[in-house]
C-alpha cells in the first residue's frame, strides 16, 4: 500500500525544455522596437548632458589668467638656456619625434654628436618662457607635439644633418633657422643643396672678374684691330719695297 501511495502521488515530474530556434532572420539595421516595460525603463534612463553656456569658453580663460603663476627658478634657469642655445646656434633644426626605443634615441644622438650637434627636449612651458619676447616667438605652435631640438654650431652641416634623419624615421623634420632665418621644411632642404658661403663668395670674385675682364677686352678691341692692321699695312709696304729693289 506504501508504495502504491509513493508511486502514484508523490512521484514528482520534471519539466521538459526545448529550446527552439528564433524563426525570421534578425535585422541588424532596423532592429524590432523594444517592449512597452523595456521602452520605458530605457527612456528613463538614458544619460542627459548639460549644453555648455555660450559664453563658457571666455569664462574658462578669464578665470585660468585669474590663477596667480607659480614663478618656477628651475624653469627660469633652463629657459636661460634655451635661449643662449637659440641666439649662439648657427643651425637650429625642429623635429617632431614618433614613439622610438631609448637606445634608438641614444644611436641618433651618438651619431649627431660627431658633427658636433646637441639634441635638446624641453616642455611647451619653458620653451614658451624662453622665447617670448624675442625674435624667435613664432616656434611656440611647434611645441604644442612632443618636439625636439637640434643646434649646431656650423650650418654648413645640413647635408650630415638630413642623412642622419633619412636613417631615423621616428625624427621628422619639420622646420629650421638658419643664418637667422626661420625656414620651413621645403626650404630648410633646399638650403641644404646650395653651396656654402665661401665658395659662394669665390663663384661671385669669379663673375665679376670675368666681367670686368670683358669691359677692358672691349675696349681695347678697336686699338687692337688699328694696330692689327697697321702691322699688316707694314708687311706689305716692306715686301713691295724689297720685290723693287
């Protein structure tokens, strides 16, 4: 009787899942809108931003010249530097600098150093420190990437500056001072291919002598050919003279 009891009804029954493929095929671009529950839970709960005022911009920059500036001695002592290296540099030389290995960067130097180049990194604040004021306040943009400097004290070492950068893709030449000039890329190169300025100046004395050589020549064209032609006249007056004797 006890088993016919538990047999009967207490024997429970496990549920039986299928689980069944979703039918349609799904559009990825017009998604189906979701339930009514879901739609509001959604509304509620997507982000608002506030709009920025219109006037936010002017505020923000009011308020940053507000800041009182720390005075920073470090910064002051290495913005002195930079601009002895800037004023006493013959070559200056901007280089962007990519993502490079430090013992890559340390070849580049190395190789720099033998033409008696100085690689130089400062920050966009001492830079800005150091060059305002001066001639040399239009490289500040340049700054605003991680950039570094290269003096030399000889620009006529443009050429060796150029071959070590075709060997180095991570420095991209992006501008030069040369002679006291600001150059961008484009003439910094062709700067590059020009002669130095003594031979420049020898290229020069020779034009000029060959010119002045051409102004005498001229002028004593006509008393040459008078001369020329009175030897000739005399020839003849001599060999007529001794077929009558």
């Amino acid at each position: 009787m006890s088993n016919l009891f538990q047999k009967a009804l207490l024997q429970s029954r496990l549920p039986l899942v299928c689980f069944k493929r979703f039918r349609g095929k799904i559009n990825i671009q017009r998604p189906r809108a979701p339930h009514y529950e879901r739609a509001r839970v959604l509304e509620l709960v997507k982000p608002v931003y506030k709009l920025p005022d219109f006037n936010a911009p002017c505020l923000e920059e009011n308020a940053a010249k507000a800041i009182q500036k720390v005075d920073n001695p470090y910064e002051t002592i290495i913005a002195r530097e930079v601009r002895n290296w800037l004023e006493h540099s013959k070559m200056v030389a901007f280089i962007h600098l990519n993502s490079i290995k430090q013992e890559d960067f340390f070849k580049v130097q190395v190789a720099l150093h033998r033409y008696q180049m100085k690689v130089k990194m400062y920050s966009k604040s001492v830079i800005k420190l150091a060059v305002d004021g001066t001639k040399f306040e239009a490289i500040k943009p340049l700054f605003d990437t991680k950039t570094v400097l290269i003096f030399c004290p000889d620009e006529s070492k443009i050429k060796q500056l150029l071959n070590v950068l075709k060997k180095t893709p991570q420095f991209i030449l992006i501008a030069g001072i040369a002679h006291g000039r600001f150059m961008s890329k484009n003439e910094f190169v062709d700067f590059a291919s020009m002669p130095d300025l003594t031979t420049t100046r020898a290229q020069l004395a020779a034009v000029l002598d060959s010119a002045g050589a051409k102004v005498v020549s001229d002028l004593e064209s006509h008393q040459n050919q008078i001369v020329g032609m009175l030897e000739a006249y005399m020839r003849q007056q001599d060999e007529g003279s001794s077929d009558k004797s």
